[in-house]
C-alpha cells in the first residue's frame, strides 16, 4: 500500500520498518484531539478562501463520522498508516473523495498537527489533575476540622518532637497539595497557545489566521516561532514534573499512613474497602493502597527522567524521536489520576484512633523545648544553658521510667533551683500545642486560621478553569 508521502520513494516501506515506525498504537488516544485541531483548520481554510466555504463544509461533516465512528468501536486503526493523523486523514477521504480529502492538509505538517494534539492532550489532562487535586484538599480540610483538639506527637528524624494536633498534621499535606495546584495553572497558563500554522518548520505561504484556529479550539494565543513551535515539549516535560512532584507528595503522605496502620503506631485503621489480606496469614490486613501509590511514584519519575534525555541532543527542529514523548505521558497522566482519585476515598474512610495518637504525646519528652523555653523567658537564661538544664530533666525523668511532661515539682527541683513550681504548667502537652500561635503554628487558632485560608483559596481556585472557558 502506498504511503501519501511516498511520490519520491521507488520503492515500498518494509514491513519491519512500518512496525517500528508506526506510532498508531499509542497516539491514537488522541484522536479527539486530533480531529478537533482538523476542523478548526478546515474552518479557517474556508473562512480565508484558501479553500471553498463547500470543500470546508464537507471535510467538517466526513471528519463528524470518522469522530464517531471512532467513538462507536467501528473504526479499525491500522499499523500501515502510521499514526493517528494519518489514519484520520485516510478514513476520511475514502468517506469524502481523495481530492477533496487531501485539501484538509494544505497549510500544516505532521509535525505541527502533532504538537497541536498533544499540547490540547495535556492542557486536557492538566485541568482534570488540577480537579482531583482539589477534591482531594477538600477531603483533608474537612478531616482536619474535625481534628483540631486531637493531640498527637510531631516528629523529626522520625523521633518524637513537639506535641502537634492531627488537623495541624494534616494541613501540612493540604499546603502541599496546594503548591500541586498552582503549579499546575502556572504551567497552564504558559503553555496555553497554539502551534498549529507553524506547518514543518518555517510557517507558510498560504495566508492562514492562526489566530483564529487558536481561538476556535480554546487557546489564550498562539506561539510566536514556528520553529520553536514544532520542536517544544517543555509543556509535556512540565506536566511530568509536576505529576513527580505531586506524586512525591502523595508517597509522603502515603508513607505516613503505612506508618500509622502499623501495630507498632496503631493511630490509624484503613478500611476494608481500601485494605488487602494475605495469602497465607489470615490475620493480615495490607495498606496495599498506600503502597502502590508509593511504588508508582518512581514510575511516573522515571517517565520524566526518559523525556528529559530525549531532548537532550536534538537539534532543531522536529526529529523522529520526539515519537517517544507521548507514551510517557500517557502513563503518568492515568498514574495521577488513579492515584489521587483512590488516595481520597481511601482516606475518607480512615478511622483516626485519637487515644493512641494521645498516648504516643506521652513518650519521647514533647515539652522539653517549653521548658527550655520557659527558663529563657521566665528565669533570663540564656538558651543555650536553659538547653542544657532541661537535657538534664529529661535524662532524670528516663531514669525513673517517666515522660517528662509526668515530673511533679518536687522532682524538678531537685534537677535545677531555677525549675519551681511555675515550670509545671510548661510541661503540659497541651499548653505546649497552645504556646505555639505564631503564624503557622499549631494552636488551635492558628490552625482554625490556616483551615479558613484554604477554604478561602478553594473557593477562589477551583473554579479557575472553567473561567478559562
């Protein structure tokens, strides 16, 4: 079968090199895309008189029935026509005639078609992460509100650290997450613009309205190089990072929530809905969820990692292997979303065991640094000495087996004059969550006040795209 680009080839392509040139079996996911970029293109050609307002008509309507043929499982995608693009344009003119078919192609490439398709594919996918992402914020805000008294150890090194509240814990993850969504406008909002009119490398001569196409398909503008336009994918490298960095995110989270199902911490139980068994041990219950959300995270980096050094040597301007761009994408893309879409529901239904969580506050001497504190304050001790006097409390308190926070005040005056009576109320574990209000902290108020802003920024942002139109 003849190729329609084969006028200068004597002979035809082998099947090996069909085979492995064919791109047909991955980029056929874009074919909304694609065929939406055809119609605009076809429009603009009639609006110009760069074809017939007829010829324009009747390439719209023949692209209508390849659309929802395809969409209606009748369409068979072949190996031999290489790719979607192709493959469009060849079912088409066997619906509407070869001529007037091959009219649909003048003024562009493959190579600007392309870039057109996939950009409109992940400014796509970038709005429905972005969705799942907010969804997920939601869930946490709500938790978190529910949880502002709940007391339970911060850490550091994995050590217990400083008395926190889970609703503090928690909006840690949210600010995150929030982080995920701006930076996925950001990148939105720069790559925004289209690349259809660039044709190969160079534009062309026919006079065509970019703007126009751009406007037709939801663009804000079009790009201003055709060089640039045909050879870029920042715009699918910055949707890979931004999913690695979300993804890292939710392994974090994830990572904790391992930690928190554990026997050893028992803060939390996940359903059964979202838990596995064992084969072989019937008492298992596996946070197979969590796990694989964490395992995942180093596939959908390892997918950037390859596009990164893709393009790496590549002159200008379209080369072959930028082919290679789009499974990546494709598979990190679906990886986020199942992910995020999962790790909500799954933590909708965590039971928190909020006694255990308060226990937990009373191992590992929380309130050392209040009382370190407290002789800065009260007792004019320079920190380094208060520092030291409490290190001294602590190592008194483990040699009778005691949490510093269970000292009563003979005790601590046996440890250090300047640790009198007044020193108690600095040890409580509660106290010490409420002593820390400044912005950001972990009092009550401060949480309340960070719970506010977010749903202050919720209300704001999620409707953000549908403002884009």
């Amino acid at each position: 079968m003849k190729k329609m680009w084969s006028g200068r080839f004597e002979s035809d392509s082998s099947k090996l090199l069909e085979e492995f040139n064919a791109s047909i079996g991955f980029d056929k996911n874009l074919y909304e895309q694609d065929i939406a970029g055809s119609k605009a293109h076809a429009k603009m050609l009639g609006v110009k008189g760069i074809i017939s307002k007829d010829d324009a008509d009747n390439i719209i309507t023949g692209l209508d029935v390849v659309l929802s043929e395809i969409k209606s499982k009748k369409y068979e995608f072949k190996t031999e026509d290489e790719d979607i693009h192709m493959s469009v344009e060849k079912r088409l003119s066997e619906i509407i005639g070869k001529e007037l078919g091959g009219r649909l192609h003048t003024a562009r490439s493959r190579n600007d078609q392309v870039a057109l398709d996939f950009r409109l594919y992940v400014l796509k996918q970038n709005r429905e992460i972005f969705t799942k992402i907010c969804d997920f914020i939601d869930t946490l805000v709500e938790i978190s509100k529910e949880h502002i008294d709940t007391l339970m150890p911060g850490y550091t090194h994995l050590q217990h650290a400083q008395p926190v509240s889970l609703a503090y814990h928690l909006m840690a993850y949210a600010f995150m997450f929030k982080r995920d969504c701006e930076r996925l406008i950001s990148s939105y909002e720069r790559n925004n613009l289209s690349p259809l009119g660039s044709a190969a490398l160079a534009g062309t001569p026919h006079r065509i309205d970019r703007e126009f196409v751009a406007r037709e398909l939801g663009f804000a503008g079009v790009t201003q190089n055709a060089m640039d336009s045909v050879s870029d994918r920042d715009f699918a490298l910055e949707i890979l990072f931004n999913i690695s960095v979300l993804m890292m995110h939710t392994s974090r989270l994830c990572e904790e929530l391992i930690l928190w199902s554990s026997q050893e911490f028992g803060f939390i139980t996940i359903s059964d809905t979202y838990s596995t068994g064992s084969s072989i041990m019937p008492q298992k219950k596996n946070p197979d969820v969590a796990e694989l959300i964490r395992g995942k995270t180093g596939r959908v980096n390892g997918n950037l990692i390859a596009l990164l050094t893709t393009m790496k040597g590549l002159p200008l301007a379209y080369n072959k292997d930028m082919q290679e761009d789009k499974e990546g994408v494709f598979d990190s893309a679906n990886t986020a979303l199942a992910s995020i879409v999962i790790l909500n529901e799954m933590t909708k239904e965590i039971k928190f065991n909020t006694k255990n969580m308060l226990n937990a506050t009373k191992k590992g001497h929380l309130s050392a640094t209040d009382l370190a504190d407290y002789l800065v304050r009260e007792k004019n001790i320079p920190f380094r000495i208060a520092h030291f006097i409490t290190g001294k409390a602590v190592a008194f308190a483990e040699n009778l087996n005691l949490d510093l926070s269970q000292l009563n005040a003979n005790q601590l005056k046996q440890i250090d004059e300047n640790l009198d009576e007044n020193a108690m109320k600095f040890l409580d574990l509660n106290a010490s969550k409420e002593a820390r209000s400044s912005l950001g902290g972990t009092a009550n108020e401060s949480v309340k006040l960070q719970i506010k802003q977010m749903n202050e920024w919720l209300e704001i942002t999620k409707g953000y795209f549908k403002k884009q139109g």
